[in-house]
C-alpha cells in the first residue's frame, strides 16, 4: 500500500490552485489513492456539507480546516476560496458524493476560480452516472447525463417530451419520493417498451439494479416498498432510428455547411450527432457531395 502511495507522490501539484476531488458515493473504500495523498496535501478542503466531509476525513485519519460551499452560498463563497488562492494555498473541493459539479455544487466554483486567473485541477473517481452506464449494456454505449428532472409534473412532461425523439440513452438522477412517478411518466411520454436499468443505492449495502422496460420498472418498484429507499440512477433506451434516410439527400444542407468548416470525416461525426443518421451513409454521402466540388477537404 505504501509503495502505490508513492506513486501519487511523484505528480506535481501547484500551488493557488483548486483541486476538485471526486469522493465516494457509498462505499469508502472506492477512494482513490491520488485522492487520499490530495486531501492530505491541500491547506483547506471547500465542501458541500463540512459535516458529512468530516465524518468521511475521520475515516481516512484525515483533518484539515473545512469550509462549506453550496447550492445556496456557491457564488460568494467562492470569493472566499478565491483570497486562500491569492495567499498561495492549496485548495480542495469535494462534494458530498461523487463527483463535484455533476447535479452537485461545484460548478460555478469552478467558473470563479478559472475567471480569477488560478488552475483548476480534476481528481477522477466515483460517479452514480458512470458506475451505472457500466452494467447497462451495449445499448447505453451513447449515451446523454440529463441529472434530475423538474419536480412538478407539467415541467416534468415538457422536459421529457423534448428528449422523445433524443437517439442516445439518457441518464437519470431520481430521489425516492418521486421515483414511481418519475418512470411512470417516463413510461408516459417515452413509451412503455423502451429498455430501463434502475440502479439504486449503487455500492452501498442494500444495492439492487433492475433491468426490464419503462413499464416493468414501475411495476419492479411498486412490488415492494423498499425498492423504491435511498438514491437511483436510471438509464434509458434512447428513441429508435430508421436505419437510413428515406431520402439519402435528407441532410445535404447540414453537410455542405459542415464540409465548408471541416474534413469528410469530421462532417460525417457531426452530422451523426446532430441528426441521429447512420454515420456510415453521411459519410458516403458527404464523399459524394466532395467530389462534385461542394467543399474541399484535406482528409482521405
């Protein structure tokens, strides 16, 4: 363990500059090495609740000074972090689980600091998205973060309705009072048959993962009362696309400007993302707009 220990040594880390550690998001032992040698290094550590930080320092033997930045004081505490910087400090931020700045504060901490002119340095590690695409399956291998949903049903329904037709999977954050309703509505405005994985409470004790469709899901939950405790992750089968265009002219607008900007290659993976048609038939079709001299293009 020692030997591994030093390997963290061995990077440099700078001065007035903010480190942004992802912690674990059930299981302690999921720290990483790198993020234990930080934690012990920094001169402060910025967290979303210092309560819940210093329970989770004591268990690695760590104590430094803590100071809370949040959802509701993220933008003037982040003037405090910054005057820590100005002295030459080393500052660190974590938040209560996972990875800062994913549905978690940390975001526009990091805006402040990157605009008053001091590094911002990213430590990977746990995060409830990520740990959940794992054991998707291949049909999540692209895929969209859309964090929590709007509570209230009607902004709920609009925010769904405007991912129906979205061709990647999507990833959900869930809280459990509203979980039913949440993959019920899914269910609602995506359609039943779509593919579903539930991940709750992802490397704690009582994890369970389900995997069915949108309307075995709600019927998963509702069979018992306990599945429905602690924090989710749902992840979704985006909507199914025609295997090509009707018409294989369908995108040459969006092409030709692409093939103005940048190569065949380039025109194609864009186009792709941009309209869910298969790359393989943009790109011969971007080939064939080249060669009739729509665009130039340096890549073979």
């Amino acid at each position: 363990m020692t030997a591994l220990l030093e390997l963290a040594h061995t990077q440099h880390y700078p001065t007035a500059a903010l480190y942004v550690v992802a912690t674990p998001i059930g299981n302690a032992a999921d720290i990483t090495l790198r993020a234990l040698h930080v934690l012990g290094l920094v001169d402060r550590i910025a967290a979303e609740d210092t309560r819940n930080t210093g329970q989770l320092l004591a268990r690695y033997g760590i104590s430094k000074p803590l100071a809370a930045v949040h959802e509701h004081n993220e933008r003037e505490a982040a003037l405090r972090v910054i005057e820590h910087l100005r002295a030459g400090e080393r500052v660190a931020y974590v938040s209560d689980a996972g990875t800062p700045g994913i549905s978690d504060p940390g975001a526009r901490l990091v805006d402040a600091v990157r605009a008053a002119g001091f590094a911002t340095i990213p430590l990977p590690g746990p995060s409830a998205a990520v740990t959940a695409l794992s054991v998707a399956g291949d049909w999540a291998g692209a895929f969209t973060f859309a964090g929590f949903l709007p509570p209230k049903a009607k902004q709920r329904a609009t925010a769904l309705q405007a991912l129906k037709a979205h061709p990647y999977a999507l990833v959900f954050y869930e809280a459990p009072h509203r979980i039913v309703e949440t993959v019920a509505a899914l269910a609602d405005t995506l359609g039943a048959a779509r593919r579903l994985l539930i991940a709750r409470e992802l490397t704690k004790l009582h994890e369970q993962l389900f995997q069915g469709t949108l309307a075995e899901g709600t019927t998963w939950l509702e069979a018992d009362s306990n599945r429905q405790r602690g924090e989710f992750v749902l992840v979704v089968e985006g909507a199914a696309q025609d295997a090509a265009p009707a018409d294989d002219t369908a995108h040459d607008a969006l092409l030709k400007l692409l093939l103005d900007e940048v190569p065949v290659k380039s025109a194609a993976k864009l186009a792709a993302a941009l309209t869910g048609a298969p790359r393989n038939a943009l790109y011969a079709r971007a080939l064939a707009l080249k060669d009739a001299g729509v665009a130039d293009d340096d890549d073979a």
